[in-house]
C-alpha cells in the first residue's frame, strides 16, 4: 500500500472568515442562487433580507413608506425608521455576530433574528452601501464582496431618520442574472398585505393594503368564481381569510412575523387540520379531509417570538411553540382554538356562507365518488407502467429529498415530444437532478374537461405519477418542471396544451412557480475558433458581425437536430428558462377560454406573433 506522505497537523487547519464562508458556501445563507428565473432564486432572497430589516423597522413602529428602485443589477432600499446607530453602521453590515436583534425587547417579533441576513448581501454583491440618517446626523460605508472600500464622517444632514442601503449582487456568483418585475411585484404586495398601513414605493409605483389578508384574496381570486364572501377574522398575533372557489387543487398563503413561508411549516398544517375538524364539528358529519379542502383558498398569518425557520431562507417554520418559554402555547394549539372558536361563530352568524360551504363540500365529495372507480383503475394501470415507464427517465434525487437541500432545488423534468427530442435530452442531461417525460405526439386539449380526463387519458395520469401530484403538490418531486418543444407552430401548440393541462388540474403549481419553457438557440454561427448559439435573428446578425469573413450559419429547425453533445451546453448551469407567470389579476378561466376554446383565430393569431422565429427567417439563415 502507498504511503500517505501529507502532513496533517496545526497548518492545516484553516480558519475561514465571515466573507469567505459566504461567498464559499452561498447556499447555506441565500438557498440557491439562479439567474433570477425562478422565485426563490438568490437575487430575489438578497432583496428580502434588506427588505426585513426595514419591515421590522415598521412593526416596530418606525416609519410608514419604504422606497425601493431596483434596475436591472442594482437595487436600493430607503426606510424611515429610527436608522443604524452611527458608530455601528460599518459592524451592523459587516460582523456575523452584530445586530439589533438580539436584543428581544426591542424586535420581540420580527423575522431576521439571526443577524447574518444583511452580512450575506454584503458578502455576495460586487457593491455594497449602508448609510444611517439619525437624529440630525449622518454616515456611511461603501464595500466591495464585503471588504471595506471607503467610509464617510459622522456629517450633518437634513435627511429625515431611517436607512439606505444599496448593492449589486455579484455576476460571477449569480450568472447572468435579471430581475423578473413580476416577482417584485408579488413580494412587494405580500409585505403591504401583512402590514395594513404601509406604503411602499417600488419604482415610482405605490403599493398599499388597507384590509391585509382580505386584500390578498381579493386580489389573487377571479371574483365570479368564489363560492362565498371571503371570511376574514382577526386576533391577537393571528389573522386569516378564506373562501371556497370552482378551482381543482388547494391554494394557500401562510406568513409568519411578515415573512411569505413558502414552504408553509407548522402553522399552516395547523390550519389545515384546524379547518377540517371544524367544518366536521360544525356540521355533525365526518367530511373526508380532500372534500372539505378542496378548492379551497387561504391566507394566514401568525407571528411569533424568535421565530425558528428549516433554513436561513426562513421559507418554512419549524417552530412547535409561541416563544421559547418552556410554558407558551403550542403553534398547533394557538390556531386551532382560534379557528375552533372563530369560525364556528362566523358560520352561525352568516347562514348563506354556512350552506355554501355546505354545498361546496357535497359537491366535492360528489365528484370524488364519482372518479373514484376509474381512478382506481388507472392507478393499477400507472403502476404497471411504471415498472416498465419509458415515458419516463428518471433521476436519481428529487424535491422531497429533504437532507439534500441545495441540491433539491435543481431538481427538473423535461417534457419533451418525439423521440430525437427526448433522446438528445436524455443523453446529454445530469442523471443527479434532471428526468425526461417524452410525449407521444400533441396531448389532449383538456380545456372544458372534468379532472376524470387526468385518469382516462394514459398520458397524463403517468405525468401526474412521474410528478407525485395526484393529492396535492406537497410531495411533488422535481422544483422545476420545463416544457421542451421546438420553436415552431406545432412546438408552441403543444406548450399552450400542457400549460392547459396544469393550468385546468393543477393550478397552485403554476402559481408556485413551478412551470417553465426551455429557451434553445434557433441559429449557430462558428468559425474555425469560435462557436456563437443566438437566440433570435437579431443576435445572429451581432455574431456574424463579429465573426466576419461568412461564417458557417446553421438553422436548428427542431430540438432533435440538436446533436447531444451540443444539448448538453443548453441544459446545464447557464440553462435559459422563462417562467410561466401568473398575473395578479389573471382570470385563469377567461385565459384558458381564450387560448384553448372555439376562437382558434385568436390562438392562430398569439402562436405566430410569439414565436421567436421571423417569417423569412428560413430563407435568411440559408
């Protein structure tokens, strides 16, 4: 056996600091980081933890408006609260251990109790600036990747109190990086919702919450489609609103001390448990748990002392109690006596509400009867298939892999059409963290159609067991589900009957940021030194433009021309993805009726003015 001639002793141990854990080990502080394409991506987190500061701040009763501008790389957050005492503006930003936070009496209740959020933006941005307005006064401390270029003196200013921070997140950690304004927007009306009163200014643009979570389902429900007026109840430390829709599937919105728990966590499985044991209660029937949730739409929002989060992303609450004395209430306790109590009231005092939800259920539990038997059937059918499911290649690590949790994140599924396409993914893709569902030709238009479909056709109902769908997304198993279909007439017919799909059966998906469309290059221009990949006519004419001397010009008709070798460079860390974004006042039936029903002119008409590909350019790339 050879012998290990390397020295272990003192000098080998290493003692990173703050700066270069961060910038080392991102993950651990930011989640993943992403070009912005995603919600949680690190670029939209790095605003977040500026933006909790000045929350806080608000909730502590300092200031109502907060201003943010935020260009394509740089951002900038002015709040009016007390301000950074001066003689710690430079450790507040720059010292793992230094915060205004610890002190509980003075933040008993807000979100970043840990003190390390504002260090990891400094730490991850190319630039970074704090200055403190305070009692007359003023200072304030440039950085770059977290080292200390310039600081100012204490100066005189007429500024009112508050602070100012403004950075840009640093392009070799965040690779081509862009703000999607869509998801500000989102994150911007979820910190007016949960704090009624403040005003935020983002780009020149106000944004204000009178009535909280009754303003959030208002805003995020199609009002001919609630079943009920929406229930909104207020307490101490707890608020919550809720109605019943026609929609499938369940939508929530769970927030804790201000911060939107994606993940959900301890008191939103309060809630659900919470709602159905009332409704039962209520009643005097023992309702099946899917049939008193189904369609169901909810916010709540409780707050806690310290807080405990499953990550520094603070996405999902951990915490089992109300605070760390020993004696405090549980989570699950606290919403359950609140929900008992409330909404048991509410519907004896709001009959119509009563027998609505009444007939909401029924329906449920009508329509679940009726499915039943089919969905047995081709669950028996899925099973087999899966033994032997060609339709689908998976990978080796999924979204519910809890240990693996950066890793997770990059979980994706392709769908894919026809089998050059489908072998070209599958040979060049990562086996870790990316899987392929090859479609057998157009699917199934499925607009109009009851869930029954998802069960009698073959197709979907094995898409809905490669996703782990069937009950609800909580198990679902790939973050990122990404149609794949050449950029053509028949290519964009077939997204707009997949997006259908999810769209009709499985809409918080969509809604959770889940669904994307994989952008691939429609031309390659290379010389004998250089490859260029463009993705539209007009990046075609830039390269050859500076390849010069007629380069070889290809035209990538469809995904299966793309050899695997070259796939491989489209699908890994600089993959380009766009996002299917639900806006806030999107109408999904009114979309759907619009792409998918009886005006196919209208379809005809949005497929040919989307497509990437100009009408010459055939004749232009030959």
């Amino acid at each position: 056996m050879a012998e290990n001639n390397v020295t272990y002793d003192e000098s080998s141990i290493r003692s990173l600091d703050w700066k270069e854990h961060i910038r080392l080990r991102p993950g651990m502080y930011i989640g993943k980081l992403g070009d912005g394409a995603s919600v949680d991506d690190g670029i939209y987190v790095l605003v977040k933890e500026i933006m909790d500061n000045s929350i806080d701040e608000h909730m502590m009763g300092n200031g109502k408006t907060i201003e943010i501008k935020i260009s394509e790389h740089r951002v900038e957050v002015r709040d009016y609260g007390r301000g950074i005492p001066l003689g710690a503006v430079i450790d507040c930003v720059s010292k793992i251990n230094t915060g205004g936070k610890y002190d509980s009496g003075a933040f008993q209740k807000s979100v970043g109790l840990n003190g390390v959020g504002t260090k990891a933006v400094n730490a991850l941005s190319n630039y970074f600036k704090v200055q403190s307005y305070r009692d007359g006064k003023t200072k304030w401390a440039e950085f770059e990747e977290g080292i200390l270029l310039r600081e100012s003196k204490e100066e005189t200013t007429s500024q009112r109190n508050g602070t100012f921070i403004a950075f840009e997140p640093d392009g070799q950690i965040f690779k081509n990086f862009k703000y999607i304004p869509q998801y500000l927007d989102s994150m911007i009306r979820n910190y007016c919702y949960l704090n009624a009163g403040l005003t935020i200014s983002f780009n020149g643009q106000k944004y204000f919450s009178q009535n909280g979570l009754l303003d959030l389902l208002r805003d995020n429900s199609d009002e001919e489609a609630i079943r009920y007026p929406i229930i909104h109840l207020k307490g101490e430390d707890i608020e919550l609103a809720m109605t019943h829709g026609n929609q499938y599937g369940e939508e929530y919105y769970s927030f804790v001390n201000g911060q939107y728990t994606t993940q959900g966590g301890t008191h939103l499985n309060a809630f659900k448990e919470s709602i159905v044991r009332v409704m039962r209660e209520h009643f005097g029937k023992d309702y099946a748990t899917e049939d008193v949730r189904s369609s169901i739409v909810a916010a709540i929002a409780i707050r806690v002392q310290e807080p405990i989060f499953e990550s520094q992303t603070k996405t999902k609450l951990g915490s089992n109690t109300l605070s760390p004395d020993p004696n405090s209430q549980s989570v699950r306790s606290f919403v359950n006596d609140f929900i008992k109590e409330r909404i048991d009231n509410y519907l004896h005092m709001h009959p119509e509400t009563r027998d609505a939800i009444k007939k909401r259920i029924e329906q449920s539990e009508k329509e679940r009867k009726e499915l039943a038997g089919i969905k047995k059937l081709a669950n028996e059918r899925a099973k087999k298939a899966n033994l032997h499911n060609k339709k689908l290649r998976d990978c080796r690590q999924h979204l519910t892999d809890a240990k693996l949790d950066e890793l997770r994140f990059s979980t994706t599924l392709f769908i894919t059409e026809g089998d050059s396409a489908s072998g070209s993914i599958t040979k060049s893709r990562d086996v870790q963290t990316q899987a392929v569902f090859s479609l057998r030709g157009k699917p199934l238009n499925c607009f109009g159609l009851t869930k029954k479909v998802v069960y009698e056709n073959e197709e979907f109902n094995l898409l809905q067991h490669a996703l782990d769908i069937e009950n609800g997304i909580e198990n679902l198993r790939f973050n990122r589900i990404v149609i794949a279909t050449d950029a053509d007439v028949d290519g964009m017919h077939i997204r707009l009957l997949i997006m259908t799909f999810f769209l009709q059966f499985f809409p918080d998906l969509v809604r959770n940021g889940h669904l994307y469309i994989l952008e691939t290059p429609l031309f390659r221009v290379r010389n004998k030194k250089e490859t260029i990949y463009c993705y539209s006519e007009e990046e075609k004419q830039n390269a050859i433009e500076k390849l010069g001397s007629k380069p070889e010009i290809t035209r990538f008709k469809g995904l299966g021309e793309i050899s695997p070798e070259e796939f491989g460079k489209f699908i890994g860390e600089d993959m380009l993805l766009e996002p299917i974004i639900l806006q806030k006042e999107t109408s999904i039936q009114k979309l759907l009726t619009y792409f998918m029903g009886k005006n196919s002119p209208d379809r005809q008409r949005f497929i040919i003015d989307n497509l990437k590909v100009e009408k010459n350019v055939e004749e232009m790339a030959a």
